[in-house]
C-alpha cells in the first residue's frame, strides 16, 4: 500500500503536538497528528493537570482540618474519595473534549490518526490503528515531528512486578479506593507531591529515598525546610534506602524490604506508587530506521534548533531530554514555529527553566541555585527573608518558609528559590525581573500595593551577603 502523503506528521498528541498541529494547519499545511492513548498526552491525562486537581482536594481537606488556627471551628472533613475522582476524571475528560473538538473540527488541515505510529524510514511511519477492521497505514511527509514524551521508569526490584504497584499514570487513570497506607518509592518531586496529597487526604504515606534528602537536586538548605513540612504533617521518611525487594500477602499486605545504614528494614504498606523518574517512549519508535540516533538513556539526539540528524525531523518536549516540564515542551513548539513559519531562529539553551513543586507551601525556582551557582564559579550575594516577616503572610496565617534570592555582581538576579505560599507566583515576578535585567534595588524601590504578597519584591534583599 503506498504511503499517504502529507506536508508534516506529529507523533504524540502531547504539550508541543497539539499547538504545532494547529500553527501548521493555519499556514495550509496538511498535517496528519497520531496519538496511540489520550489526546493532551501526559500533563493533562496523567501528570500536571490530574495531580493539581487532587491537590486541590487535599488542600481543602488541610484548610478545613486547620481552620481552628484561624478562629473557625469546623469538624473533622469527610474526605470522599470517589467524589474527589470523579471530579478529576469529568475535568480530564473535558479537557480531552476539547482538545479532539480543536483537532477534528476546528482545523480542517488536521487528520487525527489514533494509532501507534513508528519509522520504517527517514520520511515514512507505519502505524499500527486502533480500528483494526482498518489495520494499519504508512504515511509520509517531509516533516516529522517527535512529541511521544516519557512514562514511569520502573526499577528492577524482585517481586515487584508479581506485588502490583501504582505509577503516575495508573494512579491518576485508574486509582478508586483511598490507599490506607501508600508507601512512595522515590522522593523528588512527583513523590513529595503525591505524599502531601494522600497524607492530607487520610493516608498513611512513607516516602522511601535513596538520597540523604528529600529533592536532593535542590540545595539542601532549600528542600530540607520542606521536609521538614512534611514529616510535621506525619508524612514518614526512610532516607539512603535501597530498595531490594517487594512481596504482597494473603491479606493484601505489601512489603518492601529495603537496605538503610542502619540494617534491613521491612516496610509495609497497602499501595507502593513508583515515582523513580522517568523514561522516554523512543523504545518502538524504530528510530534507527531513520537514521536518529538517541543517548544511553534513549532520549532522541537534538541540536540548538531541535532538529534530529536525519532531515526534516525534529524531537520536542520531554523526549529530547532536558528539564521536563508542561511549559518546556509548550515553548519547544513555539521555537519549532517560529523557526519554520516565521524564519526568526531560536537556541533553546537561552531561555530560563522556572518550575513549582505543587506542595503546599510551593516550591518556586528560577535560575541558579547555591550550589548551581558554586559549581560554575558564578560570584553571587544572597539575601534569605523568612516568610514570617511578610505582611501578607501573618496575616493569613501562613508563615511557613522563605524566599531566597541570588544576586550577582552587576546587582541583576542570577536566580531564586521561594517556598513560601504563593511561591510558584512570587517566583514568576523575580523571573520577570530576571527578563527586563532589572537591578535588584529598582525592585526594593518599586512602589508595590501593600498588603500583597508582592511586597516581598521590596523586602527580600535584605540580607544580600556575600555568598562565597
Ligand atoms: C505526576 C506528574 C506531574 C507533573 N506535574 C507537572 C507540573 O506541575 N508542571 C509541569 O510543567 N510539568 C509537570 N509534569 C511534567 C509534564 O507532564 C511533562 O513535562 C509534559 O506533559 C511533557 O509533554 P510532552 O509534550 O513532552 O509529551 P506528552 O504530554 O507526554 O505526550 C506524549 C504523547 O505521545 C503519545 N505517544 C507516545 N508514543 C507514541 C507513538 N509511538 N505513536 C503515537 N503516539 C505516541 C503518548 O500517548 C502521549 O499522549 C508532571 C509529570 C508527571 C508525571
């Protein structure tokens, strides 16, 4: 059967596919996007997105628990998990709606393939279709762009398998019952997440880590204030651990078993999530087929421009490697765009990686950290501000954290860390900062709108020292 022909095919319906299939199509381009599950891929379906929405519920559950700190007396909540679900899979669902609306009537250029699509060549995918009466289909363009982003790596532990465990993905697809107690396997930042979550939603949660800290790519005196946080809510640590193996009983009781410096050490628990980091879906892409070559760890080879060596294909979002977020991959796409449709080149290495871990308080970050800042000989000050000394936060009773900032020679901002309710937003203003090259005392001289959590802008240079 001869390949059907397009202008540009995009595998993998995910945070950079969507939105090039759409810039694409609006140029005249005929574009064929093929998706093997859930059309918006992993933020939507079974990372971001879901994660927040269950958050929010045990953010609820946490207001309500503590209100009598604020002069409100309220009972113990009744957390009802099946509603909590329910509301998460009608928003996933709409979110779903949406986007095969966008993609099936609103751009008539677009063909929506559901298959899983892999190379027979540099040019041409085969694709396995999900309506087997149909079969499969090549296709062919002289574009190809690559968004099959990444999924739960899953270590080699004995039993675990046989043990059934939970991932991202099967937890927030598929989870009904409330784990009475959720052992985490992995502390950084999806653990922390889901074990604030399940703790304030009843749970008993043991995060297991090999690491000495929680977040341990963070700068210690950063992520351990979080830990901290944590274990005050009763979430259970058990840190330089090695997994070793897993077992479940008659009785439905998990046991892991797991090395510590100090001996063996069995823990039990009635769901183990594996949160351990990350692998990227290029395993039945074929690649090799078409002359793209990956790193030892499988994530497809790119240049400045996100171009794969073999012509006229590219590797967007989390697949390429790289920091991965919802808005990395969002601002691949537009890099891909903007090269293709308005010839206006753009390195991706240039732009700033801000995140927010979704804890409460958050953790934003932008730019260097201490020990970043260390390690490539950056001379900088910092100034820490506890968040008790903030207006706003008194007043609303959440004095829990810090916001740090690193200030460099030129007295610009070189980078900050904020864990501190609002620390995702408060974050972004230092990054704005950052953006427009503002010097730090044009911050503190900002006539901000007092009594908002902003004015930390003007106070959180305090304490600039030297840093090393
Ligand atoms: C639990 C969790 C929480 C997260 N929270 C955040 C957050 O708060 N903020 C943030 O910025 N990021 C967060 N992330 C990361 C974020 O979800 C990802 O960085 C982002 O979704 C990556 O998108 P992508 O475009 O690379 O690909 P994806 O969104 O992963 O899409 C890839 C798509 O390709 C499809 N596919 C794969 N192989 C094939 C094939 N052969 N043929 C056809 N289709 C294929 C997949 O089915 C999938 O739909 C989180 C991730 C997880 C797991």
């Amino acid at each position: 059967m001869p390949a059907t022909p397009y202008d540009a095919l995009i595998i993998g319906s995910g945070q950079a596919g969507n939105p090039l299939a759409y810039a694409l199509a609006e140029a005249g381009r005929r574009v064929a996007l093929i998706e093997s599950a859930h059309l918006g891929g992993s933020c939507v379906n079974y990372g971001c997105a879901p994660t927040k929405m269950l958050l929010a519920s045990a953010q609820r559950a946490h207001l309500v628990r503590t209100a009598g700190e604020l002069g409100i007396r309220a009972p113990e909540p009744v957390v009802d998990f099946a509603a909590i679900v329910a509301r998460k899979d009608r928003l996933t669902q709409d979110s779903r709606n949406g986007i095969e609306q966008s993609l099936t009537t609103e751009h008539p250029n677009i063909r929506l393939v559901r298959g899983r699509a892999r190379f027979t060549a540099p040019n041409t995918l085969h694709v396995d279709l999900h309506d087997k009466k149909a079969g499969h289909e090549q296709l062919t363009a002289p574009l190809i762009f690559i968004n099959t982003g990444t999924r739960a790596a899953v270590p080699l532990i004995a039993g675990l398998e046989a043990s059934g465990y939970l991932t991202n993905d099967t937890l927030l697809l598929g989870l009904t019952e409330l784990p009475e107690h959720l052992l985490i396997l992995g502390g950084s930042y999806i653990g922390v997440e889901f074990g604030q979550m399940f703790r304030r939603l009843g749970s008993r949660v043991t995060i297991i880590e090999t690491s000495a800290t929680l977040m341990d790519r963070e700068d210690t005196d950063v992520s351990r204030p979080l830990q901290e946080l944590l274990q005050a809510e009763g979430v259970e640590l058990v840190l330089e651990a090695e997994a070793r193996h897993v077992s479940r009983n008659e009785a439905d009781v998990l046991t892991l078993t797991v090395d510590t410096p100090g001996g063996e050490r069995r823990l039990r628990g009635t769901h183990l999530l594996v949160a351990t980091g990350r692998v990227p879906n290029t395993d039945a892409l074929d690649l090799q087929l078409a002359g793209i070559p990956t790193d030892e760890d499988g994530y497809v080879q790119v240049d400045d421009d996100l171009r794969t060596p073999a012509k006229g294909v590219y590797a967007l979002g989390d697949v390429k490697g790289g920091p991965q977020f919802t808005h990395i991959s969002y601002d691949d796409y537009r890099i891909v765009r903007d090269q293709l449709l308005h010839g206006r080149p753009r390195n991706y290495h240039e732009r700033p990686v801000p995140y927010v871990v979704f804890t409460e308080p958050q953790l934003g970050r932008i730019g260097l950290s201490k020990d970043q800042a260390r390690e490539k000989g950056v001379p900088f000050r910092v100034s820490r501000l506890p968040a008790s000394t903030i207006g706003r936060a008194v007043e609303t009773g959440r004095t829990e954290g810090f916001v740090e900032v690193l200030v460099g020679d030129d007295d610009r901002l070189l980078g900050a860390a904020v864990l501190c309710e609002q620390g995702g937003e408060i974050m972004t203003m230092f990054q704005l900062a950052m953006t427009g090259g503002l010097r730090y005392q044009q911050l503190e001289n900002l006539v901000v709108a007092h009594p908002t959590w902003a004015e930390v802008l003007n106070n959180a240079f305090q304490k600039l020292g030297r840093g090393q």
